[in-house]
C-alpha cells in the first residue's frame, strides 16, 4: 500500500537522519564501540543522499527516487542486523532494530513517482 508521497517523504528522511545522527545523546549509548557508531555513521549517509535525491526540482536532485528508496532499505536492514551480528544484543538493541523496521515500512509505503509527476490534488 504505497500511501506517502514523496514530499512527506522527504521531510521524514530528515527527521530519521537527525534521530540516527543523535542516537546516542537521545537513548543515552556511549560511543565506545565499533558497532555504536554505526547510527552515527548511517544517519550522515542517510542525510546525504536524502539532500542528494530528486524529490522535486532541487539543484542537487542527482539521485533519483527509485534509488532513493533501495538505500533507504539498505539502511534500515543494516540497522536491524549491526546490533545482532556484532554482539550488542545485550545493550537493548530494538531501539536501533525498531527504527530500521520504521525505515523499511516507510521505504514500502512511498510512491516511487517522481515528486512533479504526482496530480497535486492527490498529494498528501
């Protein structure tokens, strides 16, 4: 059910990236390991390509949606498996898994249209 436009999609990205990039200072993780990094490191990446996408007639729209949407489940299956593989299961890793869940969800439910190509009238 593809029911987000990729307007709202757009300002989500940035909301999910300032979590990520914050992760630590909000859930209170300390940045002592490798694997503790990793919100850190993706919410910077997720932040640039999510500049870095042609939502709309942006300057920097070098990356197109349909790309956009492929890393964003890259993004969010690494952040469901990092705290499983690298053995971080005992330091509450759901929080991290839960928000890549939240970022698969929303990768699924966006419409892969171009952000000019969508009737205005049906855009949310």
């Amino acid at each position: 059910m593809k029911i987000i436009s990729p307007k709202l999609h757009a300002y989500i990205d940035y909301v999910i990236a300032a979590v990520l990039i914050l992760f630590h200072w909000i859930f209170g993780y300390e940045l002592d390991e490798a694997s503790s990094w990793i919100p850190l490191i993706l919410g910077v990446t997720f932040l640039t390509y999510s500049i870095l996408t042609r939502f709309r007639d942006e300057h920097f729209g070098m990356i197109p949606l349909r790309i956009h949407l492929i890393l964003d489940m890259l993004v969010g299956i690494t952040l469901i498996l990092v705290p499983w593989i690298l053995g971080d299961a005992d330091r509450l890793p759901y929080l991290q898994s839960g928000l890549g869940v939240l970022i698969l969800l929303i990768a699924f439910m966006t419409k892969p249209i171009p952000y000019g190509k969508i009737d205005p009238r049906t855009e949310a």
